[in-house]
C-alpha cells in the first residue's frame, strides 16, 4: 500500500509534537563544570502506555551533564514529593537545581517543562499519555472505529491508520471494525453524514497531542473528542463513493 501521503501528515504531526524536546537535545556549547544533577522519576499508575522519562536520561549524559542515580518512586510512594512540586500529571521527572548550570539547556526550558519554586526542573505528563492526578485517570489514549466496506475489494486497507497514527506517538486503545452494511454502520454513516469509505474515526483526547488539531483541519473534521478522517483522497489510494457507488482512485501527485 502507498502509504506517503499518509507519512507526510505522520512527520508534520511528529514534527510539532517534538520540535521542544529536540530543541533541548540539540544544543551545543561548553557546559560549565558543577555537581552531580540528582534525578528521580514518579511512575504513573495504571498506565503502560505512558511515556518513560528515563529514556530522557542519555541525552543529557550526551551533553556531559553529570546526573546521579536517578531514583525511582512508585506513585504510591510519592505523595510527599507530589504535593512539594504541585504535580498534576504523572510521569514526571524532576532534576536538581545543579542542572542551572547549564544555560544551554535551561534558557530553553520553559518549551518542554517548569521550575520549581526551590529551582528544580520539572518534566511531567509529556507526551501523552499521561496520568491526570486531578481526575484520577488516564488521559490521552486514543480508540479507533474501522468504518469499512466488504463489498469494496478494490479500497485500501483502513486499517494501515493505526501504524500511521503511531508514529507520531499517539497511544492506541480498543479497536473496532465496522461494516457499513451493519446496522452499526448504517447509523454512523447517517450520524457523520459520510459519503466515502472505508474511514476511521478516532475517539479520545487526540487534541492533546501537540500540533494534532492543526492537521487534521487538512484531512479530516472533528466533533469534541471525535475526530472523522473525511478527505480520503490525500491519501492517493482506492476508495468508494457511496453516492455513485464507484470506485475512485486519486490521481498521486
């Protein structure tokens, strides 16, 4: 399947969603000589799917930023250190105030994270998924509805959406697929006002996902936390029109 139109809309989507944290790990200069950065980590509960902060770790070690052993704390275990830094999202990472001696990295801090009122850095909730200690929940997992048609042997496979969709960091929940000849689907063609197929709707807090809801203005529409991908033809494959019943296939660029 020629999925490049889909992997331009993946890059741009991936390009804003991680152009601040790059910014950090792409600086250079000299870093001025100091103590040991202390490190310690808050785990998220119940959420597999949220980001580890240590994977942060070795691009600073590749600025010769010296960091101690980071420790570890399960969210069970970290009430005090939670309510010290005001966290409201989990995972975090918080780094000592040593790490100011690094202008090179702190004067771009406040694009990825915070300071502390006792001068740490705070990373916390970024990117998504993340655990939202206000709502006790997890937040930015995102389901998906296969809108499909059997009957269209020539229609690209909708569900090459899901590895798109991943690799620009968006964490995949249940998945669903739907034949518009069901009752089921027969109702979300009539709910969404959809003439082509097959599609996929997304369903979650997919507007967390920095940069997100500026493309998908290009290719889609959204409802609140319903996102219906409607421009089938950037993708440059095969597709029914249900209102001729033809089988379209976009002329790629």
């Amino acid at each position: 399947m020629n999925t490049k139109p889909l992997r331009l809309i993946a890059t741009a989507l991936l390009a804003v969603f991680i152009v601040n944290v790059i910014l950090l790990f792409q600086i250079g200069g000299e870093p001025a000589a100091t103590g040991a950065v202390e490190v310690f980590i808050i785990k998220a509960p119940g959420c597999d799917d949220c980001f580890d902060p240590a994977l942060y770790l070795p691009e600073f070690e590749a600025l010769d930023v010296p960091l101690g052993e980071a420790k570890v704390y399960e969210y069970k275990d970290a009430s005090r250190k939670i309510k010290k830094y005001e966290l409201t999202k989990l995972p975090a990472m918080v780094l000592s105030e040593e790490l100011s001696q690094y202008p090179l990295i702190t004067d771009a801090w406040d694009r990825v994270g915070t300071i502390a009122k006792d001068g740490s850095y705070i990373l916390a909730g970024s990117p998504p998924p993340f655990y939202d200690l206000e709502e006790e929940r997890v937040r930015g997992v995102i389901d998906l509805m296969y809108l499909s048609d059997v009957s269209c042997t020539g229609c690209y496979d909708v569900t090459g959406h899901k590895s798109i969709l991943a690799r620009f960091g968006m964490a995949i929940g249940e998945e669903l697929t739907i034949d518009i000849a069901s009752p089921e689907g027969a109702a979300l063609l009539a709910e969404h006002g959809l003439t082509q197929v097959p599609t996929v709707i997304l369903t979650g807090e997919a507007s967390l996902y920095p940069g997100f809801d500026d493309v998908w203005t290009s290719v889609g529409r959204s409802d609140g936390e319903t996102h219906i991908f409607t421009n089938l033809g950037a993708l440059g494959l095969p597709y029914k029109d249900l209102s001729t019943g033809e089988l379209i296939t976009p002329q790629e660029s």
